[in-house]
C-alpha cells in the first residue's frame, strides 16, 4: 500500500508499507549407486576404502531436512520537494526483503558430515538511503546527482563447491554486505540536430561479515590442523570455508561510465516520405570486478569499454531503415570468469559478445 501526501505546492511526502510471508519445506535424500560393490570386493580394508574414495568422488549419498516459515513487513518513506520548476530534490528510507529459501541439490560437508546449517537460506533484510536533485539549468539541459547507501544483512550469494561428489553449487548467506556510491548523469540538447548525454557511477560494494564463504579458486584443497589431534602435525583436516569479511562483492565495478549522442539531419524524403538522416552512438565502461563470491587473485575481469552505433533513416510514419553495430572496435572481454566444479584449480570464463551488426526495417502507421 502507498500514499501520496502533499503537504504544501511543493512538498509530498509517499509513505507505503508491505508484508510478506513464505513457508518452505525440503526432505532431500540422495543415493548414489552403481560401480563396484565395496561390500563384496574381495580387496584388502584399504583397498576398500580407497574404492569408496573413488566412488564418493563421483557423487555421495546424502540426506537432510530442513524447514522454513518467515514473515515480514517492509516500508518505504520518500520526501520529495520541488523548489522552483528547474530544482526537485528528494530523500528516500526504504527497506526490502528476499524470501526465505533451502538448497535442493545438497549441500557441502564439515568433517565429513552435511553441513545442515546451511540448509536454510536465509532472507535478505534491505535498508536502504537515497537522496539526490533532479535539476534543469537551463530548457536544453538536465542534470542530476544521486547517493546512496544500502545494508544488506544475511545475503544471498551463489557459490561453487570444490566437493564434485557432494554438490555443485548452493547458495550461502553473507552475514552483512553493504553497498554505497553516487550517480551523477546528464544530458544537453545542443539544437534540434544535436544532442548528448552521458552518467556516471562510483560504487563502494563490500562484504562487512562473510565468516563461512567458500574457499577461493587458489585455496581448494587447504587443510588446517585436525583439533582431535593437536600434537600431531600429519593429522589434518581440509578446510571448507573462509571468512572474507571487507572483500569486495562479485559483479560490481568501482567506476561506471556511459557516454552517447545523436545527429539528425533536416527533413529530408525517404521512399516519398518526409525522414530524417540520423547518426547515434553509446559507448559504456566499467572498471576491474570480481567474478568470485570469495575473492580470489584469479577471478578478476579486467576493466573494459564497449561502443554502439547506429545510421539510418527515421520517418515518424512510414518505413524506417537503420543499419546498426554493437561492440563496433570488436573488444574482446569476459563478462564472467568461474570455478568449474569440483576441481583442482581449473576455471573457465563466459565471453563476451563479439562485434554484432545488422538492418532493422520498420513500419510506422
């Protein structure tokens, strides 16, 4: 439910609130089968352990219960106050919520054992400020600043498990996450054949606690020593997790960029039909970022920079016909760089797309 309250000519106040309720429930049980029985291998004890080594390796049973019910109210409340017709400013407290959910496809193991606390996915519990003005200098220009800042506590992040035998991937719970930066964008009409615009973006994304993140790529197979026999240095256990509390978030990049613009022509006859000759462009950029939800020396895309163009003619009615190109200068980028599972420092990476150009045709009646 939202309202709108205007308290003055130009001051609104827009309060709203929201409730939210999820019940989930799993009873996963896995069975692996197949291959040599160990129970009838006439081999040594040890061969038969190493057998069942082999096989676990594979894919383990595994079983676990586990079940959810959560509530929620979320709310928002926003100021917005136009000072004049070329100034608004605003002020926003909002606060959100990601349902409660379980993984389905098992979980990793402490010890040996299902780590069944990490059944549970927990729900996401936003807070989150922004304020900012919206302004027009003059009737040709526009020109904005927004910051923020949002918190974010219990996460949700998909992670790889190195564990091929026990799961591939499941999703973990951050403890907290917060994320703030600034927005600044722009826009001038320079004359009826001219006009630009352009924004950028400066974000701080950080893991404030993430105490049990999964291990990076170039940790997999750590061990520490085993507590059960703390006077034994060839007695140890394999690590599962790492805390990588004030690491940075995958996917989000420092700086952000767009810059663009248009050419139009005077009116000029198309097919017997009144157009118009026009050029445009869009060029976008980001800085390095993490591809890993622990962060790792190896998964991390390096920064790059894409242009678009288009040419074509444009008619209000009638036909239209453009040619058009993205990713003109043909940049080579990974748009995500991964662990594959399972394994023992292998990772492979999602390229992005190469030069692409084509004919658009259309119709207007």
């Amino acid at each position: 439910a939202n309202v709108d309250w205007k308290v003055t000519e130009g001051l609104h106040i827009l309060p709203g609130i929201r409730f939210n309720y999820d019940k989930k429930d799993v009873n996963y049980n896995r069975t692996a089968y197949g291959g040599l029985d160990t129970a009838k291998y006439a081999g040594t004890k040890a061969q038969k352990t190493t057998l069942q080594g082999f096989k676990n390796g594979v894919y383990t049973s595994q079983s676990y219960t586990a079940n959810a019910d959560e509530n929620n109210f979320t709310y928002q409340l926003t100021v917005a106050y136009k000072a004049n017709k070329r100034v608004n400013a605003y002020a926003t407290y909002s606060t959100s919520y990601k349902p409660v959910g379980v993984n389905v496809a098992g979980l990793p193991t402490v010890n040996g054992a299902a780590a069944t606390d990490l059944a549970v996915i927990k729900p996401e519990d936003v807070k989150h400020i922004e304020f900012g003005v919206k302004t027009n200098p003059t009737d040709n220009v526009t020109l904005n600043v927004t910051f923020f800042n949002t918190d974010i506590k219990n996460y949700q992040t998909n992670v790889q498990s190195p564990e091929l035998g026990v799961n591939r991937g499941y999703i973990a719970n951050a403890e907290k996450v917060n994320v703030k930066g600034s927005e600044l964008d722009a826009s001038i009409r320079v004359n009826k054949n001219l006009s630009f615009f352009g924004a950028l973006t400066y974000t701080d994304a950080k893991y404030v606690t993430f105490t049990n993140a999964p291990l990076p790529l170039e940790e997999t197979g750590a061990v520490t020593q085993d507590p059960a026999f703390p006077n034994d240095p060839t007695k140890t256990v394999q690590l599962a997790f790492k805390d990588v509390s004030g690491g940075e978030l995958p996917g989000i990049s420092k700086w952000a960029g767009s810059f663009g613009g248009e050419i139009l022509s005077n009116p000029v006859t198309f097919f017997g039909q009144e157009s118009k000759i026009f050029l445009s462009f869009n060029a976008f950029y980001r800085s390095d970022f993490s591809s890993s939800p622990s962060p790792s020396a190896y998964l991390n895309i390096n920064g790059y920079a894409l242009v678009n163009a288009q040419l074509g003619f444009r008619a209000t009615t009638g036909l239209s016909v453009f040619v058009w190109s993205r990713n003109l200068t043909n940049k080579n980028y990974y748009e995500q760089l991964l662990v594959a599972g399972g394994n023992a420092g292998q990772y492979a990476g999602v390229l992005g797309d190469q030069r692409t150009y084509g004919v658009t045709l259309r119709y207007t009646y």
